[in-house]
C-alpha cells in the first residue's frame, strides 16, 4: 500500500511525526524557486534509493 501511495510503511507508523515534517519542509520550501524544489525532490529520491538496499541506484 505505501508503495501505491508514494509514501513509506514509517507514514503509517508514525504518522503524526511524519506529517509534522512534511509540513516543516513545506514551509522551507514555500518561497523557493521551482528549480531549487525540484533540486530537493531529486536529492531526497536519492536518499531514498540509497537506503533502499534492493532498490537499483539510476545512474544518470
């Protein structure tokens, strides 16, 4: 399910710290240009992926 989702099995776990964080780096982000977003979207895909020991790194 938390695949179908976009979010981590720790979503449904700890939901209430997990929101709490989303809403603290929504707030950081707010008045960033979309270059600079999309830059952090790509580096926590990143870091996902590298704590994802059975998930392929892309190497573009």
């Amino acid at each position: 399910m938390a695949d179908k989702l976009g979010v981590t099995v720790d979503y449904f776990l700890y939901q209430v710290s997990t929101q709490a964080e989303v809403k603290a780096i929504s707030v950081q982000l707010t008045d960033k240009d979309s270059e600079y977003v999309a830059f952090i979207g790509r580096l926590i895909s990143t870091c996902n992926d590298y704590y994802e020991p059975d998930k392929e790194l892309d190497k573009e």
